[in-house]
C-alpha cells in the first residue's frame, strides 16, 4: 500500500515535469517564410507543368496550409514589359525590365491571410492587414522553374500593392505604415500611398503596420512576465527535488524497517520454537534496528 501510493507520488512528479517542459517547447514552434516560399516555388513549378497559357493559376495546396492563396502565371518579358501584370492585390505596371535578362519568367502571388503574423513580425507593431507579396523566377526552361530570382526594375510607375483589408477601426490611422520584408529579416518601413495602398519597386512581401504599446512598457511588461515564470518554474524545480529526497528518503527507512520487522520476527520464531540458538539470535539481534522498530 506504502510503495504503491509512493509510485503515485512518482507519476505526479513526471506528469509535471512533462507538462513543464511541453510549456517550455510549445511557444517555440518556427515559421520560417523563407521555407514557405520555397515550397510555393515547388508547388508552382507543378502547376506551370500542366498549364502553359499565359494567365493566372491559382495553386493547389495541402489542405494544411488552408486560408493562403498563391497563384502563378508564366510571361515572356517581352509580355511583362508590353502589358505589365496584375493579380487580386498587386499591379505590376508596363514597362518593367527583368534583370538578368530571361526570355520567360514566372511570377508568384502569395497572400498569407492569416498565418502572416505566424510568418512576418516585427517587434513594437502589429499587423493590421495579411501579409501580400511575390517572387519573379527565372523561367527560360520552359519545362522546369528555375530557383533563381529575377529582379524587376520599374521605369515609369511603381508596383503598388492592394491590400485586401486594413483591421484598424478603432486605431489611429496616420499611424500606419507600409512595410516591405526583405532578405534576412531585414524591413523597411514607408508612407502609405492611398487608402490600403504601398508602393514598390521590388518584390518582397508587404504588409501595413501600426505601432503597438510604446516599447518601454512592453519591455518593462515582458521582464515582469519573464521574472514570473522563471520564479515559478524555479519554485516548482525546488518542491520537485524536495519531492524526490523525501520519497527516497521514505523508501530508504522503509526498507530498513521492513528488514528490521523480518529480523524480528525471525526472532520470534526462533524464541517460539524452541531454544535451539539462543546464541546465535542474540547475536542477530541488532541493538539499533530493535530500537529503530520500536514507533
Ligand atoms: C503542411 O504539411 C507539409 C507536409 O505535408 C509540411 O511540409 C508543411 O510544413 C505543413 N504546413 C504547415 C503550415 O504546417
Ligand atoms: C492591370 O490593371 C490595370 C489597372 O488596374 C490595367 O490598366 C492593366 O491593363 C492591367 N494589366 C493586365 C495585364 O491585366
Ligand atoms: C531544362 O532543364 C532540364 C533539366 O534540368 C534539361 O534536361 C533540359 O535540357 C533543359 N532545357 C532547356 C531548353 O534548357
Ligand atoms: C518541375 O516540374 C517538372 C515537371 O513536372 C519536373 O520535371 C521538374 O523536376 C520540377 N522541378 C523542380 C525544381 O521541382
Ligand atoms: C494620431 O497620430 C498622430 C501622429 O502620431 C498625432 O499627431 C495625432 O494627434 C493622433 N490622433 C489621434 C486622434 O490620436
Ligand atoms: C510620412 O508621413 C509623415 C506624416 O504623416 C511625414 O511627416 C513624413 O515626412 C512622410 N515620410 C515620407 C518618407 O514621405
């Protein structure tokens, strides 16, 4: 009864532990935007393979990644130059080169609806509309799209991005700002244009942001948070450990107890039966273990 309740005592300390560390890993989970473009570069690539007519696809995906849209369309540049491209939310104008110089390029249309806060942060702002962007591949193969990227270089208007909505009712809207992600984490904040409009002459993913509470109280606010759980993980470390010796420690005088009733009944027996070592027990009888018994 004593060891089965103290296996329980075993089972909470894990389930803690184990929940514990679940916490600990469970906030870490990485979104990482450049493994999704590239995935959408494969996801093209086997949509360009069954249609070749130069309009817009819209791309199969797994159902895990359900609330996207990605779409491709194939151009030659002489195309892009002559009639520029549009998708739902972003307007390439003519007159754009492609440079280095391809013969066909294919361009691909993302919208991250809402998994873009999963995919694109910055920290003091919050984003107030989906993440919308594109990448321009080389695509002069014609059977399979090249991983290397092209880079438009507009000569008259800009390439402006539409974004579909702007969740910011309640906020201060001259506070808004455009922001474009770059290479490496980089960004690159700008003025909006017009109502839900940025301008670029780039590819890249875009958004609109609005900065969130002044930067110091976050901070001030984070460390109070940090100081908390590290101060309740540390408390609950410490009870575990306290936990554990004290099991032991349980264990131990248990077992020494339980050797001591055996010896004593042993004696019993022995005293019992019959006087046949009368010696021989005395010697077993261990004076500290006797006294140890005794409750
Ligand atoms: C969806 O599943 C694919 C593989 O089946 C995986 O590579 C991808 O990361 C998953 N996407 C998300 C958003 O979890
Ligand atoms: C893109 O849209 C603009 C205006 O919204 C239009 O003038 C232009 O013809 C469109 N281009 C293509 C290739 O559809
Ligand atoms: C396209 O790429 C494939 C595989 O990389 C290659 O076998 C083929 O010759 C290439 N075609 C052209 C026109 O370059
Ligand atoms: C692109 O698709 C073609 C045809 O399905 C295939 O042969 C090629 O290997 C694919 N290329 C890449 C980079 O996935
Ligand atoms: C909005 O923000 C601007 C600039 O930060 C500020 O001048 C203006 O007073 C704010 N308006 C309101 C209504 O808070
Ligand atoms: C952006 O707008 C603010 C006022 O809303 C102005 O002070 C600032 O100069 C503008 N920046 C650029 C780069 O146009």
């Amino acid at each position: 009864m004593l060891l089965m309740g103290s296996d329980r005592s075993w089972l909470i300390i894990f389930m803690v532990f184990s929940s514990l560390l679940s916490l600990i890993s469970g906030g870490s989970d990485s979104h990482d935007p450049e493994a999704l473009d590239a995935l959408f570069h494969y996801y093209a690539n086997q949509t360009l393979a069954k249609h070749r007519t130069g309009t817009l696809y819209k791309i199969p995906l797994p159902s895990n990644f359900s609330g996207m849209e990605v779409s491709v369309i194939r151009l030659r540049s002489g195309s892009l130059w002559a009639r520029g491209s549009n998708s739902s939310f972003i307007k390439i104008p003519p007159r754009v080169r492609a440079f280095p110089h391809v013969k066909r390029l294919a361009i691909v249309y993302e919208n991250l609806g809402e998994w873009s806060s999963k995919y694109y942060q910055i920290p003091g702002y919050t984003l107030v509309s989906p993440v919308v962007g594109f990448n321009v591949y080389d695509f002069s193969n014609a059977t399979t799209l090249s991983d290397r990227k092209v880079t438009l270089s507009t000569t008259s208007d800009p390439i402006s991005i539409h974004f579909p909505y702007i969740e910011a009712e309640d906020k201060n809207v001259t506070e808004l700002k455009c922001v474009k992600f770059g290479a490496g984490g980089s960004v690159e904040f700008k003025n909006m244009t017009a109502r839900n409009v940025c301008v670029t002459g780039k590819a890249g993913h875009f958004s609109v942001v609005i900065p969130s509470m002044p930067e110091k109280k976050v901070r001030i606010w984070k460390w109070w948070v940090i100081g908390f759980v590290s101060a309740t993980v540390g408390l609950v470390l410490l009870i575990s450990v306290a936990a554990i010796i004290f099991i032991l420690l349980r264990r131990l005088k248990m077992k020494a107890m339980e050797k001591a009733s055996d010896n004593a009944e042993n004696l019993d027996t022995f005293w019992v039966r019959g006087d046949k070592m009368p010696s021989a027990s005395m010697i077993r009888t261990q004076p500290v273990l006797e006294h140890d018994y005794v409750p």
